[in-house]
C-alpha cells in the first residue's frame, strides 16, 4: 500500500504544491462530510458537554503527540495568523522593545509585527540575508537585550530554507527574548518536537503539510508561558470553567485552553488528518520527503545551466520545499497545467513541494515536461 492510496487523488493529477494547500486524506474527507451533512440536515451537532470535553482531550492529545509536547499547550486556531496575533496581543510591551523578523518571510509573518510596532512605538528589526539562508550567525547580529521576540518560519515558503531551530531558541533565549515559530511549511512534513527544539510559541494553518481542512491550524505555547500570554482573543471555551454557561466572573483557563475562542466540529477533520500523520509517523514520512527530494535534486542538476536550483541542498536546510529558476518560468507553468502537473510560481521562480503521496513517478512526469520545454 502506498500513502498515496490514502488521499481521493484526481485521476491523472500530479500534485506537487502542498506548500500551496494539501490534499486531504479519504478519511478526513469522511469526516468532514459528516459534519456538513449534520449541518444541514440535523443541524444540532448532537453532543453532550461531557462528549465534548472527551473530544477536547482527544484533540489535545492528538495535538501534542505530533508536536511532541503536553496536551494541556495545544489549542486549535483557524489558520496561521490567529495563532501569531494570539503571541502579539497576549505578551506585555514596553516601548522601545524590539522585534526581529527577516525579509523572506510571507506576509502573514511580518505585517503583524509591523502593525503592533506602529501601535505600541517598538522597533522592528530586519535580518536581510543575502542568499535563501536566515542562519543563526544573521540573527545574532540583531540580538541584545532590547529584543523580546524573535519571528520566524521553521521552512520559508519561498525557498524551503529550513532553519537550524534548536540553536536559534538557545541564542534567543539567552538575550532573555521568546521564538515565535511559523511552523505551516514543516508541521506534518518534518520529524520536529518542541521538546527537542525548546520554542516557546507555535501558529500554523493545517491545510498545508497537515493536510486538514481549511479554516483549522494549530497553536502550541509552553507551559510555563501560559501564564504570561494574557491574549485578547477570548471566547466562552478561554475560562477556567469548561464551557460553562451561567452568569459568572471570566478568569483564564491555566492551560492552552485559554487561547480557545470556540469549538468547531471542523476542527475535528485536522485531528483526523493528524491522527494519519500520527499513525504513519513523523519519522517516516520525512524520510520519505527526502528521498523524493532527493531524487528531484538529482533530475534538476541534469538539466543545468537551463535550470537552476534555488534551494539550498544542504541535508540539514532541506525540506519538502525545492524552489528552481527557469527562463520563461510562467509559460513553463502554464504547459505544467495543461499537462495537470500542478506547482506554484513564488517571486518568478518555480516551487515544487514532496509530501508523502507523491513518488518519483511525480517526479518523473514533471522532469519530462520541463525537458520538453528547454528543448
Ligand atoms: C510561511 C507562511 N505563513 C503563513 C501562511 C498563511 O497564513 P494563514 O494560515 O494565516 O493563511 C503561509 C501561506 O502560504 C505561509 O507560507
């Protein structure tokens, strides 16, 4: 059996843009039928509170297996930013307290920094690498103990640079600052643990690399920064009291619960989607990622100088991430659609991403087309 075999694949559909939007495996698929299905034709999604706390600590738990961590530092969020803004509006600024970013980073990872900088007069510090690599020795230029937070994506969208996470923490941590990780382009691709690592917040989509549905992702925050992260996104599950109801005074929840403005059976479907990936184990499926990698790495080098590979191949900045230059890149794209081989063009270069349903057969049928292209 293949993990492909998993996944309600269209017939002759080559996939290679996970970094874009996952597909979603037959089983979640199920699932989120259900919910839609209740929806419309029961419409009361028919659990008692005790069910519902039992599916909170299903879901927790689920959680925390894949990230490596406690169950009591996993909440569930709607998509990336939500997890980001939570950090941003839960810690305690002072003017003048700064913030590092870098300039690869997709949109969602900079502008809010820029908006709370704005608005509580901090200062925004920007690490400008001068090829894909945001390495420690860049950032280290920017750290002293002005420095209360440090942004950054496990992978970045736009090269697959993946970054050396554990020795970033260590080095933020010692100028007394916190490691807010975007994790979209690495969570369910790469074999990472919050424990190895020892970040201190997590904001990811899961309809990417954790091939949920749309609208759900994951945050995790340590525990012993729970506490501190006073978040201004609050709803009736953020209480200490589980989803009670009657008139009483709002305190936070002690665990990540607090972050947790609602509960939404969808977010059932990414925990179905996580158990998968839970299932098969992190361990294997970056293995295979970087066999198939691997293997495009190799094809790509055969068609150099028409091509050329933009990503670094370094074995410990790989990922499920290979981003190359081509001459005439949106008409290479446009044949690659026709063909129903679907990448994405990222700042006029093309990314393909590997998760596990694809194989070297995917590989193949796009090499072919590229070849047919420079020809
Ligand atoms: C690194 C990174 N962060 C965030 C996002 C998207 O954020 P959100 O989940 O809030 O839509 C993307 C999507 O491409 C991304 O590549």
């Amino acid at each position: 059996l293949s993990w492909k075999d998993l996944f309600p694949i269209e017939e002759r559909l080559t996939y290679l843009n996970t970094a874009s939007i996952g597909l979603m495996p037959i089983e979640t698929f199920e699932v989120m039928k259900d919910i839609v299905k209740k929806k419309a034709t029961n419409g009361y999604y028919q659990k008692t509170l005790e069910q519902l706390r039992d599916d909170w600590t299903d879901w927790t738990n689920q959680g925390a297996k894949l990230l490596d961590a406690k169950s009591e530092e996993i909440a569930f969020t709607f998509n990336t930013a939500s997890g980001i803004n939570y950090v941003l509006s839960g810690l305690t600024w002072n003017k003048g307290d700064a913030i590092v970013v870098n300039d690869q980073e997709f949109p969602t990872n900079r502008f809010p920094y820029e908006a709370l900088a704005a608005k509580k007069e901090l200062e925004i510090r920007t690490i400008h690498p001068q090829d894909t690599r945001v390495t420690l020795d860049l950032i280290k230029t920017q750290l002293d103990e002005k420095v209360k937070l440090l942004a950054i994506s496990y992978i970045q969208y736009g090269t697959g640079y993946r970054a050396d996470i554990k020795e970033i923490v260590e080095a933020v941590h010692d100028i007394g600052g916190y490691v807010l990780l975007d994790a979209i382009q690495g969570l369910g691709a790469m074999n990472f643990s919050v424990k190895d690592t020892n970040v201190d917040f997590i904001a990811s989509g899961g309809y990417k690399w954790l091939i949920g549905p749309y609208n759900t992702g994951i945050f995790y925050c340590k525990e012993e920064l729970l506490e501190k992260l006073q978040t201004a996104a609050i709803g009736w599950l953020s209480d200490t009291e589980f989803l009670g109801m009657d008139y009483h005074k709002f305190t936070y929840a002690k665990d990540a619960r607090r972050f947790q403005q609602s509960m939404m059976p969808t977010f059932g479907g990414l925990v179905k989607s996580m158990e998968i990936i839970n299932n098969i184990g992190l361990e294997k499926i970056e293995k295979h990622i970087f066999n198939v990698t691997a293997y495009l790495i190799n094809q790509l080098r055969s068609l150099e100088p028409r091509v050329s590979i933009y990503s670094s191949c370094k074995p410990d900045e790989r990922s499920g991430i290979v981003v190359f230059e081509i001459k005439d890149a949106e008409k290479l794209i446009e044949q690659l659609f026709k063909e129903k081989i679907v990448v994405s063009l990222r700042n006029g270069r093309i990314r393909v991403s590997i998760h596990l349903y694809n194989d070297k057969e995917d590989v193949d049928k796009l090499i072919n087309q590229i070849h047919k292209f420079i020809k």
